[in-house]
C-alpha cells in the first residue's frame, strides 16, 4: 500500500522528527511504501497550511493510498466540522487514513464519525485553552512592567508597532 505521512507541529522549538521517527517505524512493520512526507510548523487551528494542502493535492490526484498521521490534534484543530470535511474529501478520493496514536481513529469502523466529532471537538477546546493560558501569562507580564515583543534592533527598519488599549498604534 501506497503511504503517506501527515506531521505537524506547532512551532520551531517542537521536533517533527519525533513524530518521522515512529511513524516510519509504523510504516515498515506493515509493510507500507512511504510515498511521502508532509511536514508542517503551523498551529493546527489554521485550515490552511503548506504541506496539508500540497498532500490534499496529491490525494486528488491518486498519488497514494493511505495517510498516516500522529494523532488527531496533528492532523486538525480546527473543529469538528472541518475535521470530519477534510477526513470524507479524504475518503471521497479513495484515500484510507489512519491515526497512529488513536487506534480506533481509522477509516475502517463503525464508531469512526462519532469518536472523531469527540476528539476533534476536545482538540480544539485544547487549543482554546492554551491561547487563555498564554494570553493570560501576556497579562500577567505586562503586569509585572515586562516589555512585551521584541526587541527593536539596529537593522530594524520599519517602526513596529505596538498595542495600546484603543487598538495598534505607531511607536
């Protein structure tokens, strides 16, 4: 079987080889042809993003015939509803896909639809809570008198801006 690999992590200081790692692992112990790789660094709310759209593209085109993720929070924090859209276009084009960490999640089953709408559902209250959770360390040190952003340098050129309580502002 023809396989592809979906990884996605949220910033440059987390390691998608750690995901590469395993998944491949996965890979060879089932005896799946790795196709391919798809890496984000992107926040997994943005529905948009480098690799998964190329990989949705290589979907539509037939190049493989499984996607592998790591888990469902990798693949998608965008909400149910645009979760389960991208799995049935997934489906729709004869792609079969698995989540690695989720067992359960697969494109074979039963229960599928309604362990998804749960998941996906928990993934994005996750990311809701920790866009609290940082805005609120923000506060917390902005509190403290700690100088927020960062730091204008001598190759800055353009003026930054900064926030004030009406809106952006020029400095």
């Amino acid at each position: 079987m023809r396989a592809v690999l979906y990884v996605r992590v949220s910033t440059n200081k987390q390691e998608a080889k750690n995901q590469l790692i395993q998944l491949r692992r996965y890979c060879r112990s089932q005896k799946y042809q790795v196709e391919h790789e798809f890496v984000d660094v992107i926040s997994g709310k943005t529905t948009s993003r480098p690799a998964y759209d190329k990989m949705f593209v290589a979907a539509h085109k037939g190049l493989f015939d499984l996607v592998i993720f790591w888990d469902l929070s990798r693949f998608s924090r965008a909400g149910t509803l645009h979760t389960l859209q991208k799995l049935k276009e997934l489906d729709n084009c004869g792609v079969k896909w698995h989540s690695y960490q989720d067992a359960h999640l697969s494109s074979a089953g039963q229960f599928r639809d309604v362990v998804i709408a749960i998941l996906s559902t928990i993934a994005k209250a996750e990311r809701e809570k920790i866009s609290t959770r940082t805005k609120a360390g923000l506060e917390r040190a902005k509190l403290q008198g700690k100088k927020l952003g960062r730091p204008a340098g001598k190759k800055d050129k353009r003026p930054r801006k900064i926030r004030s309580d009406r809106g952006l502002s020029r400095k």
